[in-house]
C-alpha cells in the first residue's frame, strides 16, 4: 500500500473514530430521568434484573435493578451488535 493510502486509511479510521465517541458523548449527555426502565418479562422491579430503556436514534441505557445510578449507554450500532451476538451464542456460559 503506497504512503498515500495509508494516509488516506489512516483518516478514515480517525474520522470513524470521532463519530464514534461523539455518538456515546451524546449518550450519555441525555437526561435519562424520566425513561421507561423494563425488565424481562415476568420479572418484578422489586427483584434483582437487568433493565433497559430506549435513547433516542435507537440507544439502549442498561443498569442493574440493584444499582439503579450505574447505568452504561450504548449507540444503536452497539446494541444491534451485542444482540446478535447474544442470539449467536457468543455469551453463553460454559
């Protein structure tokens, strides 16, 4: 690969790089205090369980019932990603 196009890689890279973090910057810039927290179905908000809430452009915000201040954010791209994965196997336990 001549200098030009590794150059050219190079600022590919670091442009996806920024929309990236911009994206989670936004994330977790939202006010999130009045979205809809959801459990698996048949789960109580009294018990211990994985929530989720929508974002806007297909965000998704998780926290632990038992810890309802830590919440991670995740653009709709990570999401997607997690989920697949998810339905492929990738985070059975073995």
């Amino acid at each position: 690969m001549s200098d030009a196009h590794e150059t050219t890689a190079e600022l590919d890279e670091a442009a996806r790089a920024a929309e990236k973090q911009r994206q989670k910057d936004e994330l977790y810039a939202l006010d999130i205090s009045g979205v809809e927290w959801r459990g698996a179905p048949g789960t109580s908000p009294e018990e211990e369980r994985v929530e989720i809430a929508n974002l806007p452009e297909g965000g998704v915000a998780m926290r632990s019932s038992l810890d309802k201040e830590t919440v991670l954010r995740y653009t709709k791209a990570e999401w997607d990603a997690f989920v697949l994965g998810a339905r492929d196997g990738e985070f059975d336990l073995k």
